[in-house]
C-alpha cells in the first residue's frame, strides 16, 4: 500500500507525486550540486531537541546555526552543549527570526506538541524544510494541514518516529512482508513507565527566564501554573495527547507499518485516570483498539505508573510471530513459539537524520523514511483513539481518509480553538 494525497481530501491518491518538481529556496542548489554541500538547520525546542541539535551538528557538513528556546536558561544550555563539542551555534528565544534567515534550509521542532504542525506550517511558507518530532499534529486538522503545506511548498517534512529507519527493523519488516510469518493479520503493542503523580497545581507568577506568552502560542492563553512546565503539559488537552501520543505514536507507526495498512474503520477505547488524584487530564492507564480493512486489527496497551514488562511491539501471522523491542532488536517465532530467527540493531535514531539530510540533498521527499503524510496517519490513529477516550464512543472511520463517519460529537474534536491571530494558514 502506499499513502498518498487527494486534492480534494488532502489524505488519497499516490504518495508524493509532484516529487520530482520539489525545489525550495537553497535546497535547489543543494539539489544540484554535490551532496557534500552545507545543510543549515535551526533546532527549536531544547528538551528533545538538545540531543537532536547534537546528532544534527554531527552530520558530514551539517551546520546548527540556531538553537531556540522560549526559556532563555535553556536556550544558553543547548548553545554550550554544542559549544562544548567545538560547534558554534546561536541561542534565540522566537524560531520565527530563524526562518527569516535566506541561509537555513530546515527547521527542525522539538516544541511541545501544541507546537509541531503550527511551526511545520510556517516553516513550509517561508520555503524550508522541516524535521518535526512525534506526534506530528496536536490534532486530526492539523496533520491535514502539515500535509497540504508540505505539497504546497515543495518542502521536504520528516516525522522524528526514528524506526523507520532502524536497519534492523526494515530487514524484518520486509522478511515478514516476503511471507516469513505467513498472512500477518493483528498487531499488538505496549509502554509503561512509573511516572509519579503531577500534584495539584498552584497559580504562580512567570519565571523571569521565561516568555510563556510565545510557549503558548497558538493555544488558547490561561494563566501560568507551578506543575505544567516543562514536561507536564502532555497530561493536559490544552497542549499535549498523553501517553497514547507521547510514547504511543512509536509503537502504533510501527504497527501500522507492518500491517501495511493505512486509516483504521473502527476504534474503541477503555481507561482512565487510575493511579493519582491530582491535575493529570489524560488516561494512564489507556487500551486503544484499531480495525483495518482486510481482516487486520492492532492494539495499544498503556500504563503510565506501573512497568511490568510486555512486548514493544508484537506481529502474529498465520505461520508465526515477530516481535520487535523497544531497541530495534526483532525476534521472529516459528508455529511452535520457537525462535527461528533473528535481527539485531538499534533504534535508528542517527540513520533518521542522515535520510532527512540526505533527501534535502537529493531534493527528493519519496526518499523520506517518514513522509510526513505516512506519520500524519500513524499519528491519527493517536488521536482517534483520544477521541474514543474523550467521547467514550466507539468511533466508525472513513477508510479514505480516517474521518469519523455519522458522530458529529467526535467528529468536534477533529480540530481545536486557536488563540486569535495564531490559526495555522497554507
């Protein structure tokens, strides 16, 4: 199967089929000239994005010219990091000033997920290319809206889900679809942590260091809370899309890309809030269930506060199973639950970044691992199974596009309200 776009839906039809046309800005005389020639980048958001800044700055010719965080105290931090290592780079507090500069070629967002397509969008307008981490979107519309920006701009967007390019993973992968396990048809994954509770927040004023009127951007403003920044914002809806996003999204690509499968027709959900009683909107205890045409299905399995180990992810065939863990290590089992074979790797973390390089270079986003509409529909299967949480309805989708068919409950939460003045624009 491939993914591709519908002019009309933006989400049909073949994958990237203006390819070839694909010039932006710089990236044209990169495309034309050596692939040895200087790539630019600006890293926003430096949580994730200091170590992105770091394997980016360790690219052949790869230049880190800007790091960016809303929190000046970060901003300084990521700036040494690099520093430390011999790089010279330019801590800033508003990305948008990087994507002023002729020089960059790509941004690449590490923000929190309120964030990613926002930045993507822009950074796709003003003619760069764009590395945005998982999930792609903080909701259904806005994957839509990265895609079509993406095809409108000629621009070259990755997703950070850094298996697709785990060596490992790809050599089972094809030795699954090459018929290794028989007809593969269910998938199940997991995550868990011991994360502890989040308390009950207090009203408190702005550190100084901070300018949360930019980290809030395109969200709706509510005052400054002592138990959101910087990491909590995934347990509340205003930002983030909890555990099912923040880790879940890993898991599930991997499931969807498997499969081989591309927007699910039915989604149930059951969990909830289970562990602590404090501010924490989102479940952490969360199973998620998918059903795909042609007789597949998959399931995520979630728990926030308790680790008790399972499979990462888990393929089941009519002659076998393969199961690859959170390392990008895979193991494949015959009919007798037997291993019968194996591939040892790693998470692809470095070989994700080279391909992005790599396809700005060339000027050819088929040659992405993750383009950004096959992460826009692994991404959806996240949200979608918010929204059953949220709803708690079972949610009937459109197997050409992924959109809730006969519930315009759920189908409210396909978007969400923008601060005025910051609704993304293709």
């Amino acid at each position: 199967m491939t993914d591709g776009l519908n002019r009309r839906q933006f989400l049909d039809g073949a994958a990237v089929t203006a390819a070839a046309g694909y010039v932006v800005s710089r990236g044209a005389a990169l495309a034309q000239d050596s692939p040895n020639d200087k790539v630019v980048v600006g890293v926003m958001g430096l949580s994730r994005g200091k170590s992105l800044a770091q394997r980016f700055s360790q690219q052949p010719n790869v230049e880190v010219k800007y790091v960016c965080d809303v929190d000046s105290d970060r901003a300084a931090a990521g700036a040494k990091v690099l520093e430390d290592a011999g790089k010279t780079t330019k801590p800033i507090g508003d990305f948008r000033k990087m994507l002023d500069d002729p020089e960059l070629d790509a941004l690449v967002c590490a923000a929190p997920n309120h964030w990613h397509a926002p930045a993507t969008i822009l950074a796709c307008s003003a003619g760069k290319h764009c590395y945005v981490e998982k999930p792609c979107s903080h909701n259904a519309n806005e994957g839509e809206l990265m895609v079509e920006a993406a095809r409108k701009n000629k621009s070259i967007v990755q997703m950070g889900t850094q298996r697709r390019s785990s060596t490992s993973i790809q050599a089972a992968m094809q030795f699954m679809w090459d018929g290794g396990i028989g007809r593969v048809y269910h998938s199940t994954s997991w995550y868990g942590n011991v994360r502890g509770t989040i308390n009950k927040g207090k009203p408190a004023p702005v550190p100084g260091h901070l300018d949360y009127d930019l980290w809030q951007g395109p969200a709706p403003r509510v005052p400054y809370y002592d138990n959101r920044i910087h990491y909590n914002w995934h347990w509340f809806w205003q930002w983030g899309n909890g555990e099912l996003g923040n880790n879940g999204i890993h898991a599930l690509d991997l499931c969807r890309w498997g499969l081989q499968v591309e927007y699910p027709i039915r989604v149930v959900s059951a969990g909830g809030r289970y562990r602590f009683d404090d501010d924490q909107q989102t479940p952490d205890t969360h199973n998620v269930a998918f059903e795909f045409e042609g007789g597949k299905s998959a399931t995520w399995d979630g728990l926030s506060c308790n680790r008790h180990s399972n499979d990462f992810v888990t393929f089941y065939g009519e002659t076998g199973s393969l199961v690859v863990d959170g390392g990008g290590n895979c193991r494949v089992y015959d009919e007798k639950d037997k291993v019968s074979k194996e591939f040892k790797g790693n998470q692809g973390d470095v070989e994700h970044i080279t391909n992005f390089v790599a396809a700005i270079r060339s000027n050819d986003p088929k040659s992405l691992n993750q383009e950004i509409l096959s992460g826009h529909k692994s991404t959806l299967l996240c949200h979608l199974g918010n929204i059953a949480h949220r709803t708690g309805r079972t949610l009937n989708c459109s197997s050409e596009n992924g959109r809730i068919m006969g519930d315009e409950k759920a189908m409210a939460q396909w978007a969400r309200e923008y601060e005025p003045g910051w609704e993304p624009q293709v």
